[in-house]
C-alpha cells in the first residue's frame, strides 16, 4: 500500500511554501517569496510578508500540484506550520489550509516549523537515524536539538539567548555596507579574507551549556569599524567578514559535536537558510569527520523555509499515528520545538 | 443557487449559508455570529462547519462564496480572504468580494442617505457615504472622526458608536456587519447579473514601515 500524499503549506515568514510528500518522496514542491519587498527595509517587513502570503497562497498551491502532476482530490492529508513564526504570517497559512481540510474533508495537521528544517532532510537523505542532533541556524533561529523521534519526541538542547545566527550576519552586514539578506555577501566576502586577521569573541564558548549568543560578536564588529574610522584606517571588509563567519561557525559545530559526543549521537543534521553558508559546511565536514559523526546537510533548496519541510514533518506525524489538530487550532508564535504538533 | 457569506474585517466572526430561487426570492439557510476581535482565526472555520451541520448541506452543494473585503483590521481581514480564496480554489467555485461596509449598509435596510463607518484603530474610522440601503456614493475612505464631514446625516457602524461625542451623533444599529445581509446582497446582485469583484483586500493604507537612514559615508573601504 503506498504511503499518503500530504499537502504542506508554510507561510511562518517571508516565504509562502507549498509541497506534496509522499513518505520521503517530494513529488511538488513551489516557493514564492516576498524577499524583494524586505530589501530596502533590511528585515522582513510582517505587514508586508502577510499581505504577499494572501496573494501568493492559491497560485503556490497550484504551481505544487502541478509540478507534483497531482489534484486536491489525490492529497489524503494536510500540514501546515502553526508556528513558531510571524502571527500575521502564520495565520494566512492556517486559514487557508484549515479551508483545504475542510472542503477536501482531510484531516488537518499543524505543525512545528523548527522540527519541519530537520524532517526536511528525509527527503534528500532518507530516514533520519535515531536518535539524531539537529543544529537549526536560520535568520530567526539559531537552535541545538536532540531528535529521538521527529512526530513525537524532539528536546531542545540550546538556543540562542539573543539574535539568532543569521540576524547577526544580516546586521554585520549593514555595518560593513554589505545588501540584505547578509548571509550570501558575508561569505563571498570571506572567502577573499584571512580570518586570522582580527580576532572577535566567540559567544558562551565553553560555558558548558548548549546555548549561543551572537549580540556580543555583532557589537565586538561594530567597535572594530568605529576604532579603525576613528584613527582613520581603512577597514578590510574582507577580513572582518571572514573573521567574523569564523567566530560563528567556530562555535555553531563546536557545540553541536560536543552535543553528539555527549548524547552518544553518530549523525548531525544541519538545517535551515544559514546551513547554505560554506564556511559552516566546512568546518562541520571537518570536525564530524574528526569525530566519527554522519554530517547530513539538505541541498540549499530545502535549507530555507518551504512547503516540502512541513509536508516531510506532516507525513511523519500521519505515520506515527497522532490525532489529527481541530478546525479551532490556533496558530502559536512561540511554539516549542518539544511540541511538534500543535493542537 | 446557493451562497456562503462572510466576513472577519471587523471583531465580529459572522457566516451564513443563503440561497435564491428562480425567481430571484431569497431565503437564509443558516447564520452565526460571534464577536472576538482576536480569535478570527480560530472561530471561521468552526463556524461555517456548524452553518452546514445547522442547514444539512455540504460545502460541495454550494454555488458561489462571498467574502468580506473590509476595510478593517488587517490581520482579521485577511482570516476570511485566505479560507474564502482556499474554499473555491478546492471546491472550484467562484469567491466573490463583497465591501464590508456596503454588507454593514444593505442590512439597515434605509431609503435615505447615511454614513456607514467601522472601526479603524489608532483613532481612525473607516467609512462611506450612502444614498441608501443599496448605494454607495464614492470610495470607502479612512479618516480621524473630527475630519469627516457628516452633513448631519444618520451613522451606523461600531466606527461611529466608539466615536460618538467626537462625532456629536447617536450611532444607529447595525454596529456589526452580518453574514445573512453580505449573502443576500450577493446573491441579488448576481441574480441581476452584476458582475461582482474580485475578493481582493481593501487596505487602504500602506504597511507601516520606515526603510533605515543612508548609512555614514565617512568610513574607507577596502573592498
């Protein structure tokens, strides 16, 4: 018996993500994002990201079916992100896909966006050994899991107690005059640079928990650039965007080998849009291979936020049985990663 | 024909389930209300599940649904544009846009002019000048109550009771718009073979937001 068709719907932030999953199987999978309108902004906008959610909810839809070379009348479930995320963001999808259940006469599901970047990987690698460590590096979320189940049994391990990983390279990025989002230009820009050049602070380094912090390094760059203009130095852009990448991914796959040695853990998944970033893939290469570890790390594509993560979560979730959410669910802005479903 | 209305542009969450017959006579199959500005999302759907427990139908015997435009609050608004834009796309019916104002103005049933005004926060209302029950003169507009000229003439909507003393008048009922009013100007402007539009939001003020200062040009880069 093939396993069910589930129809994914993401709108947490500034994209609107729309997928078929059957099993680990992507069949569609469209993504249309309202980044353009952020630009000049340097942030993503709610007001704006909600209004281009509404006009892009159905066309996405469409665009998912067709690629996937399916019909409504085929899908046998559907998911959708009920956060955490942008309340005004998250409740486009949720209102659109509480209507898609109800007129389908499917059962609904409303699932965590965080366990969504991890279940994510299925798709790419297969069934995620278990247990597994998750490392979430996005613009939003910076957050170390231990996955022993992905519908049913997620702990949060750390997180970042200020920006998140990719908050502060977007903010680095303004301050080097760099365009948003900051993630893509920091690291072209440090692959010219020596990240030995200028040593900035790696946040809770060796604090013995399995929390980040990123406000401190983000300041430490900010008095750099006032030093070196106040004696009237030029400043290396390069070189203060590789040392800074460096002082990031130093601590990120620090943190999530040690997680993995101490739980026991032989794979690592790392996930979310900051997961693009090379210096992260390298260093992570690196140390896991030192240590023993799987590394598994989505294409790009399914790194940032789309359908097919919720899709790959809300079969999981079928699969292990659990009760489908009600048409009253409610979308939750803060919703723990312990909670992969929301009721 | 039959017809599922509503709307989530003001606190109020209201459907309903209307139908005309050949002749064009209307009949409303069901309707609910529930006022809670900040649960919209949470009581629409439920709410037009238990329109169709009510009245025996399902969502496959409809023709055509309706969905309140607003103006109003933005986040509510767009509760009922994404399920009624969802709805038709899976049931393959056509979602119609109904100003929520005129739904507000249909309802009170008046032959002579009026203002119909709605709450629009940070002290603002919006609002629009009627000629009756059925005619709406000009764009729906947003204003601070103190700036509206409203040739004395009678005002209804939640906009106008919450500004009342500012507004020197009484605010008459309805205050709240109602789903069984949206479904029946729909269906008869569809019976007279309006083409109504689309279900396109109307915001009427652009998002709040300021794009960060140029920065300083005084450094030297070396990039």
């Amino acid at each position: 018996m093939s396993e069910p068709l589930i129809l994914g719907i993401e709108t947490s932030c500034d994209e609107t993500g729309v997928a078929l999953v059957r099993g680990c199987e992507l069949l569609g999978d469209s993504v249309a994002s309202s980044v353009d309108q952020h630009v000049r902004f340097g942030g993503v906008v709610p007001e704006v990201a909600s209004r281009a959610h509404l006009e892009a909810m159905t066309p996405t839809v469409r665009r998912a079916l067709d690629q996937a070379g399916v019909t409504l009348a085929d899908v046998d479930a559907v998911a959708v992100t009920a956060g955490p995320g942008l309340a005004g963001a998250l409740l486009v999808g949720v209102s659109a896909a509480k209507a898609y259940a109800m007129a389908l006469g499917k059962p609904l599901y409303g699932v965590n966006h965080l366990v969504g970047h991890v279940a994510v990987d299925q798709l790419e690698h297969g069934p995620l050994p278990k247990p597994s460590i998750a490392l979430l590096v996005s613009g939003g979320h910076t957050s170390l899991l231990l996955v022993n189940d992905l519908a049913t049994g997620v702990v949060s391990l750390g997180d970042t107690v200020d920006d998140a990983a990719g908050e502060a390279y977007d903010k680095v990025a303004r301050l080097l005059e760099l365009p948003y989002p900051g993630g893509p230009p920091i690291d072209a820009a440090a692959q010219r640079g020596d990240s030995k050049a200028i040593r900035f602070p790696r946040g809770k380094w060796g604090d013995g928990t399995y929390d980040f912090s990123f406000s401190g390094l983000k300041t430490a760059v900010a008095r750099h650039v006032e030093d070196a203009e106040r004696q009237g130095v030029p400043l290396v852009v390069a070189d203060i965007a590789a040392a800074f990448q460096e002082s990031v991914v130093d601590v990120l796959t620090r943190k999530a080998v040690d997680a993995c040695v101490e739980h026991g853990v032989r794979t690592l998944v790392i996930s979310g849009g900051v997961a693009a970033n090379s210096a992260l893939r390298a260093l992570a290469e690196q140390r896991c291979a030192e240590a023993g570890i799987e590394l598994r790390v989505p294409r790009p594509r399914l790194c940032t936020d789309n359908g097919a993560m919720i899709a790959a979560l809300g079969a999981e979730v079928v699969k292990a049985g659990l009760p489908p959410s009600s048409l009253d669910l409610a979308t939750d802005t803060s919703l723990p990663v312990g909670s992969p479903l929301a009721m | 024909m039959l017809l599922l209305a509503f709307d989530t542009a003001t606190p109020a969450v209201t459907a309903a389930i209307g139908e005309t017959d050949a002749d064009g006579a209307f009949a409303l199959r069901a309707s609910a209300s529930s006022v809670d500005a900040r649960r919209h999302g949470e009581l629409l759907t439920p709410t037009i599940q238990g329109l169709l427990t009510e009245s025996g139908l399902t969502l496959a015997e409809l023709d055509h649904i309706a969905v309140g435009v607003g103006p109003g609050p933005y986040t509510g608004l767009r509760v009922g544009l994404a399920t009624g834009r969802a709805f038709a796309d899976a049931l393959g019916i056509p979602c119609h846009g109904v100003v929520t104002l005129d739904a507000l103005a249909f309802a009170t049933k008046r032959t002579e002019p009026f203002l119909g005004m709605t709450d629009a926060r940070r002290k603002e209302v919006f609002w629009a000048r009627y000629d009756d029950h059925l005619t709406r003169t000009g764009e729906v507009q947003v204003d601070r109550p103190a700036e509206i000229d409203t040739e004395d003439l009678p005002l209804i909507g939640d906009g106008a009771r919450m500004y009342a003393d500012v507004l020197n008048t009484q605010a008459q009922e309805p205050h709240l718009p109602d789903a069984g009013a949206m479904a029946e100007l729909a269906l008869l402007r569809l019976h007279r073979g309006e083409e109504l539009p689309e279900p396109v939001p109307l915001y009427l003020r652009r998002p709040d937001a300021v794009e960060p200062g140029a920065p300083k040009k005084v450094r030297q880069w070396v990039k």
